[in-house]
C-alpha cells in the first residue's frame, strides 16, 4: 500500500507578495506628500521673511497747517528766560516772512501759531542759541494768505525715497534715515501731491530700489494703482564717510517717473554723524523745492502711456494719413487679386482733388495737459463745461481727479499752446504757462 501524502498550502504566500509593491508605492506617496508640504512651509516661510519684522515709518507730520523749520535764531537778554522768548518772536517773525505774510502786529501773529518745535538749541545765563521750527494753524493764518495758501497743484506723486550706503540701495526694505526724514516732512505748503508708503507689510516688495529701475508701463500702471498714484518722484541720497565716526557728505539726485528723468542734483555735508539727521532734514526741503520748480516749469505733467489704454492720443492728422495709407494698400491688393494694374492715377487725382488749399489747411490739433482747481463737484464740472466751449477745442479727457485739489486733464485743441492760453484768459482764467502744459484757475 502507498501512503498518500497531503500537499502543503501554498495560497496565502501569494497575497503577501502582491502587499509589499502596494506598501511600497504608499511610503513614496507619502514621502512626495511630506516633501511637498515642506518646500510649501519652506516657500511660506522665505515669503514671510520678506515682509515681516521691523520695517515701517508711519508718515508722522501729515498735518494741513503751516509749517517753517530751519530758522536760526542768536538772542541775548538779561536771563535765560528773557532771551528764550525774544528769541521765540524773532523765530516767529522770520517766519512769517518766509511764507510771505502781510504785516500784522506781534499779538496777531502770536495768535496764530500753534507749536514751537524745537530742533536745536544752547541756552547760557544770557543768551539763547538754537535752530527753532514754527508751525501756523491754517484755518487762522489763510485769511491772511489767501486761499492759494493751501492749493495742491500737483496731480498724486509716489514718493520712492532711496538711500545708498556702503554699495547698498535700499527704499523700504529696513527702517533708514532718509525714510524718517521724509516720513517727519510735513508737506502742509508744498504744491506737491505726496502719496508717502509707510514701508510697512508689502511696500518692500512693490516699491523698492528694483522698480525705479524698471520701463515696463504696465509694472507701473499696476505699482502706480495700487498706491491710487499718478507718477512717481525718486529722491536719491547717497552718504558717504570720511571714517567711522566722522563727517559725512551727502550726494543728492532728485528723479521723475519711469523713464528716470533727472530733475536736478546738489550736495550737502554734515560734521559728525550726529548732524546727518539735520543734513537729511534739509535735503527734504530742498527736494520739495526742486519738485516744486520742476512743476511750474511744466515736467511733472502725467506720463499718457501709464495710462489704463497704455498710449497717448494720436494727433487726428496723423491718424488721417495713416488711415489714407491703409486705404492706398488695400486698393493695389484688390487690385492685384483682380488681374488689373493698379491705378496709381486716378488716385493721385482724387488724393489732390479732396485735399484741401494750402491756405485752407486747418491748424493741427496738439494734446495740451491743463491743471485745474477742483475744490468741489461743481467747479469741476463747470470748468469741464468751459473748456468745452472754447473755440478750438476738439475733446477732452480727465486724467487725474482730485476733489479738494487740482486735477488734470488732456484737451485736443487746434492751435498753439499760447493760442489756448489767451482765449482761457479772455473767459476770465488765471493762466500759468509751462512747458506743453498750462495751469489754471479761477
């Protein structure tokens, strides 16, 4: 007899097999998984780092009232006490004279000033030596003024203020002098329109030294938006040292727009570090004339191709002869598609037969940028409505509103600039010409 013997099961040997490439394929899922969240942690983290820690200087002298810094003022009296006050009234006198004030008695001016701000001083047992700032409440002072006191002529300029030291370009990327100097300028008497960032949360990242290297127009239109800008105004300073510790000389470039244009330049120096503060200080001031003069020489006029369209309007004569020349080739194509010689002829002859008499030819239409005060709704209009009706005028386009300022806009007209001027002026407008540009008012 043969003994049977029973076969071994071999069954579940095969299920553990086909397990570990599924196991296998979840670790590397897993893995890839992990990976990514990490690059993701990693990228957040690097984003975070940009933006994050101590950056930011909220613009701190924003106030609309008078403000006059830099006055030296040399007293002695009879006491400490003495000297400061007498010292105090001629600070307060010179001034009034700087923002060209009419006579008034001591009481009346005293009356109008709201701070003494007090930038240096020494004071002895007799004499009183120092650098004083006087600050005029403007709702007392502008009847005195005038109204022109507090008019902003400029459309909104952004202020990218960049400072270069030791090889480094640096805006808002971290706290700096010249940030703080311009984020104490109170720009209560300038014409220009600042729009100041505080450097904090993303301005690092939009507005820094890179951008004002840039052309693109549509990078600017999108910077400009984001800040409701028009233009942009670079001021540049750059310190350099003697030594660590000692003086220091300050080279100072003020430029506008994309294009980089320059505007002007100085220097300026300081005897210790202690005194470059100061020195930047009086810089800002003389950017802010500088800005000032570029503007009633007609260069701050708003760039047309940081427009929404992205270009500027096309003079209607060049657009004619364009759309003649699209007509002429569409007239030789068909032509030559029909198997016919063009007939050059015949459209010589209408060409000198529809164009008009040299004397009989029409003065060419020019885009002219016109600044105007729009202290409420209605003036804007109704100066909107004047400009419609002068003689010449073939459109117009706002460029830049600003309620409670001056807005601009962009008016085809049929002759000179001049030409528009004199007929402004005889509508009863305060005309002040500049370079293709005009500035009006009432």
């Amino acid at each position: 007899m043969t003994a049977s013997v029973p076969a071994l099961p071999v069954g579940p040997a095969r299920p553990v097999a086909a397990a570990r490439p599924r196991a296998r394929r979840r670790l590397r899922s897993l893995g890839a998984a992990l990976g990514a969240l990490a690059l993701f942690g990693g990228g957040c983290a690097l984003v975070l780092a940009q933006v994050a820690g101590e950056r930011g200087i909220a613009p701190t002298a924003s106030s609309v009232d008078i403000e006059v810094r830099a006055i030296e003022v040399d007293v002695t009296a009879d006491s400490a006490a003495q000297a400061r006050e007498e010292a105090w009234r001629e600070a307060q006198r010179k001034a009034w004279e700087r923002v060209d004030g009419p006579e008034i008695s001591d009481s009346q001016l005293a009356s109008l000033v709201s701070a003494i701000v007090i930038e240096r001083e020494n004071v002895g047992p007799r004499r009183y030596i120092a650098r004083l700032g006087v600050v005029f409440d403007r709702q007392r002072a502008e009847r005195f003024l005038g109204g022109q006191a507090r008019q902003r002529a400029s459309a909104p300029m952004l202020l990218i203020p960049v400072m270069a030291s030791g090889g480094t370009y640096t805006t808002f990327e971290r706290r700096n002098q010249w940030q703080r100097a311009w984020a104490e300028f109170n720009p209560g008497t300038s014409r220009i329109d600042y729009v100041r960032p505080s450097g904090a949360g993303g301005d690092s990242l939009l507005v820094n030294f890179g951008q004002t290297r840039r052309r693109s127009r549509a990078w600017w239109r999108t910077t400009l938006d984001q800040y409701g800008a028009a233009d942009a105004l670079v001021p540049i300073a750059r310190l350099d040292y003697q030594f660590p510790g000692g003086p220091a000389r300050g080279i100072f470039t003020a430029r506008y727009g994309p294009d980089s244009t320059l505007l002007g330049e100085f220097e300026l120096e300081a005897e210790s570090p202690d005194e470059v503060p100061a020195m930047l200080a009086e810089a800002v001031r003389r950017f802010d004339r500088i800005f000032e003069t570029a503007l009633q020489e007609g260069k701050l006029t708003p760039d047309p191709t940081l427009r929404e369209d992205g270009s500027g309007d096309i003079d209607p004569a060049l657009r004619r002869l364009i759309e003649l020349g699209r007509a002429i080739r569409d007239r030789d194509e068909a032509a030559r598609e029909e198997g016919a010689p063009p007939p050059p002829t015949e459209i010589e002859t209408d060409t000198a037969e529809d164009a008009p008499a040299p004397a009989e030819t029409a003065a060419p239409v020019r885009a002219i940028t016109v600044q105007f005060a729009s202290p409420d709704a209605a003036t804007f209009d109704a100066t909107l409505s004047a400009m419609r009706a002068v003689p010449g005028v073939r459109g117009l386009a706002v460029t830049s509103t600003a309620m409670g300022g001056t807005s601009v806009m962009s008016v085809r007209y049929a002759g000179s600039l001049d030409g528009l001027a004199e007929a402004l002026v005889e509508r009863g407008y305060a005309v002040d010409r500049g370079a293709g540009a005009l500035a009006i008012s009432r």
